[in-house]
C-alpha cells in the first residue's frame, strides 16, 4: 500500500459534485467557494475537526441545506445518520419499507425480506426497534437504505455509536452490501476511514477547506492489522493534528479581530 | 389483580363511611351510610339511569368534539407558523377564563339543553388537547424530517407516518387529562341551568334533601368517568404499546 495522491488515477465521471458553494451556518462563514467532487463508485471519507463543517457538506450533497452561492448536484441520495433513525412505532419490516410509505408506493415486502436477511436479521422483521441492540438498529437502518437502492450514499458517522467489534462488522457488511455504489462517509475515526476509504479527505479551516486525497491501495475494507494502513493513519493523525492546529489559530485570529475591533477607537 | 387493588380501596373506603355513620349517629338527612344509598340508588335506577344517560351523552360528545377541535388547532399551530399569533391568544384565553364564570352565559346561549353542556365540556379539554398535540407536533426528530425529505416524501405522508404517530405519546397525555375533566364541565353546565342529566338530578335531590338519592347520582356519575376514563386509558396504552418505557 503506497501513499499516493489521486493524480495518477484516470479521473471517471463524477457521481456528485459541489461547485463554487458559499454557505453560512449559525452566522458562520463555513465555506467560501468550496470546490469538492465524488468519485463514482468508490467510498469517499471525510474527516476534519468537530464544527468544520463535514455534516453541513453531507446535508449539501443530500439536499437538505441550499448553499447560499454556487450548487450542489447529487441527484437521488440515501442517507445514514449517527442516530438509526428507526420509526420505534413500526416494526422492522415496516421500518425497511418507510420511504415507499412516504412516496405513497406500495411497498416491496418481498424485497424487504431479501434485503433483512442480506444484514442477517431475517427473523426479525416483525420485532419493534426497541427489542434490538444498537448493532441490530444500525443493520435495519443500512437495509432501509438499501431498499432505497440510491446511486448515491450519504453517511454520517453511522458507526460511532456501536462498540468496536458490532463496528468492525457492520463496516464489513456495509463494504460488501454498497460495493458499485458512491458513498460519502463522514467519520471522526482515522482507522475507520483507511479500513473503507477509496479516498480519504481532511476538512480544516474557517471557511473550510477539502485538500487533496489520500488513496490507500488494496481491496476494503482493509485489515486493521496491516502495517500499511497504520503508517497511513500516522500520516492522517498527523494531517489531522495540522488541521485541529489551524482550526484553533483561525479561532484565536478571530477572538483578537473581534477584541480590536471592540476595544477600537475609544 | 391491578383491578383487585383499587376494589379492595373502594371497599375499605366505604366500610370506613358506614362505620363512622354508624358510630357518630349523624342524621341520615345529613349523611346516609353507603348501604343505604346503594338501596336508594336501585329504587330509583330507572330516574338516575334516564338522567345518567343525558350526562354520558353530553360528556363523549363534548370529548368528541373537544378533541376533534384540539386537534386541528394543533395541526393549524403546527403547520401555519403564520397562524400562531392569531391562534395563541385563543387557546390562552380559552384556558384563562374560568368556565364556572361562562357557564350562566353559555346556558344563555346555548338553552337549556345538552348543546350548553358540550360547549362547557368542550371549552375545559379544549386548552389540554390542544397544548399537548400541539407540544408533540413541534418536538419531530429532525432526523425523521430529514430522512423523509430525503426519500422524497410527500408531505401529507409525512404527516402521516411520521408527525402524527411521533405526536401520539404527547397527544394521548392530553387526552388522559380532558377524559379526566370532561365530565366537570358537563356537571357544572347542568348546575347552572338544565332539566335533565345527574348534574340536574343531583342539585333536585339536595334541595329535598334527598341526600341518599344525591349520593346515587353522585357515585353513578363517579362509575360513569372512572369507566370512561379507563376504557380510554387502556385504548390509548394499545395504541402506544410501542413505547419502550409501556
């Protein structure tokens, strides 16, 4: 596995991209003209300080913020949250088939059951979410988005909340049940990204700033145990730390603008 | 055996009463002791079942409507955010000014019928539907809001399969309360003005001092809400079997 930037990969055509976008959030410039395109097919990962703005990016992708300048263009999106998001009033079965529920289509039940037992919780789809583990939540939530059958992906740190051995094995499962498809993982876990990351991406800055990527070699997801992908994550914690550091120097930069600025003329 | 605790209560309760009517010698034009109402109260089941009738109706259609109005209300506070400060001061007024002081007015109005009594039993669930549904509507995952635009979900479905049911926990704790004091407003309707229903009964049976009979009425209304009460307690716990904590 070498550490190599993406310019030696013919570019293919782009799944989703985000052009020129400008967005403000809480009053916050978080980006200014940001530039950042998906490679179709493959799983791009998204890491940066908290509050950098990886989820407002995700949200951009997923149509569900409007930048204030520039565009964004995904078409159909799924989407995976922290939080499973599981409707606790249906079953799992029904929880599968909500997005049919919600265009009013009737529902592919029998897809639905082939798609439960591709996540190994075929005899369950008649439990209510609160009998599952956290583990179990998540597997429903993956095949609610499955059943979406969406070229385009979007994850939000969906296994952060699991215990490390459920998430090894959900991560799995989610390589070998979304393989063709595009994904944009934002993640806080460096040995996350480079276990299922085609492409992996540092966020840092204020207005925010995507650099170029790290494209680790070999088959995801990757062995944790594999020398190759731990000098890489020193190479990320290290770019990682760059970032958190600029972060702090762009806070500071502004504390001292804003305190000039108050305690100016007078 | 969760019914058999509150009867073993009841009973005690009652033992209690003809034990002190026994022993205090308090006239029975005063206060009967429960034997003797409950004798009073089958002599006269035919007149107190007439009248329970009337003050059933007017408090499962004050709930009916109360509810139904509630329930729009909520729907109009949730989605017209243009509405809210039109309809705000409506839903605190309609809590802020005591029923028991509208009721002459209201009996002016509506007669002496059963209409004056669902208005007054429609006016005190109206503030508790209305508040609560309300409060459940506003508080939506905005995560469910989120996946539902995400899959392109028309708005009526998400109202649907998202809003109301995630709504329904809030709106069946309003419910459980306007159950509660439904029959209030019904009573105090009839005290003010009616010719009929237990309220009616009650207020004829005291100015003859037919006290035993008084106390039927009384303990038939009790039965009456307490039923009421439970059926639709155990209604909305079917309903919300899915909560983790039920």
């Amino acid at each position: 596995m070498s550490l190599s930037d993406d310019s030696s990969r013919l570019p293919s055509p782009l799944a989703a991209r985000i052009d020129n976008a400008t967005l403000t959030y809480g009053g916050r410039l978080l980006f200014d003209g940001l530039d950042f395109a998906l490679e179709e097919g493959l799983w791009t990962c998204l890491l940066g300080p908290t509050g950098v703005g990886k989820t407002s990016l995700l949200r951009l992708f997923a149509g569900l913020e409007k930048p204030d300048a520039g565009q964004a263009r995904a078409g159909a999106v799924s989407y995976m949250a922290q939080q499973d998001l599981l409707m606790p009033w249906l079953t799992v079965i029904e929880n599968t088939v909500i997005g049919s529920r919600l265009r009013a289509e009737p529902p592919d039940y029998e897809r639905a059951r082939v798609l439960l037992a591709s996540v190994g919780l075929a005899d369950r789809s008649g439990d209510y979410p609160r009998s599952l583990s956290g583990g179990m939540r998540q597997r429903v939530a993956l095949a609610r988005t499955l059943m979406e059958d969406r070229p385009l992906v979007l994850m939000d740190e969906p296994f952060s909340g699991l215990d490390a051995i459920t998430r090894l094995r959900l991560q799995s499962l989610a390589v070998e049940l979304l393989r063709g498809r595009t994904v944009l993982l934002v993640t806080h876990d460096p040995l996350e990204a480079l276990r299922l990351g085609d492409r992996i991406h540092v966020m840092a800055g204020r207005p925010a700033r995507i650099n170029k990527a790290l494209t680790p070699a070999g088959d995801t997801p990757r062995d944790p145990a594999d020398p190759a992908l731990l000098a890489h994550q020193a190479e990320l914690l290290a770019r990682l730390t760059a970032a958190a550091d600029a972060d702090a120097d762009a806070a500071a930069t502004a504390a001292a603008a804003a305190a000039a600025a108050d305690g100016g003329p007078g | 055996m969760t019914l058999l605790r509150p009867l073993i209560v009841f009973a005690g309760l009652l033992a209690l009463w003809q034990i002190f009517v026994s022993l205090s010698g308090v006239p029975p034009y005063l206060l009967p002791g429960p034997g003797q109402v409950i004798v009073t109260g089958f002599d006269h089941a035919g007149l107190i079942a007439g009248h329970a009738w009337v003050t059933a109706a007017e408090i499962l259609i004050g709930l009916a409507l109360g509810t139904l109005l509630g329930g729009a209300s909520a729907l109009c506070l949730a989605y017209f955010r243009s509405a809210r400060p039109w309809l705000m001061p409506i839903l605190v007024i309609s809590q802020a000014i005591p029923v028991f002081a509208l009721a002459p007015l209201l009996v002016l109005w509506f007669g002496y019928g059963m209409a004056s009594k669902v208005a007054m039993a429609v006016l005190i669930i109206y503030f508790p539907v209305t508040a609560s549904f309300f409060d459940g509507l506003r508080r939506t995952d905005p995560g469910w809001l989120d996946l539902g635009q995400t899959m392109n979900g028309t708005p009526l479905a998400i109202l649907r399969h998202i809003r109301l049911p995630a709504a329904l926990p809030a709106f069946a704790s309003g419910l459980r309360v306007a159950t509660a004091v439904a029959p209030i407003g019904a009573v105090v309707g009839e005290w003010v003005g009616s010719s009929a229903g237990l309220g009616y009964l009650m207020l004829h049976a005291n100015g003859r001092m037919q006290i035993d009979l008084m106390f039927a009425a009384l303990f038939t209304l009790a039965l009456f809400a307490v039923a009421l009460y439970f059926t639709i307690d155990t209604i909305l716990r079917r309903a919300l079997l899915w909560q983790a904590d039920n």
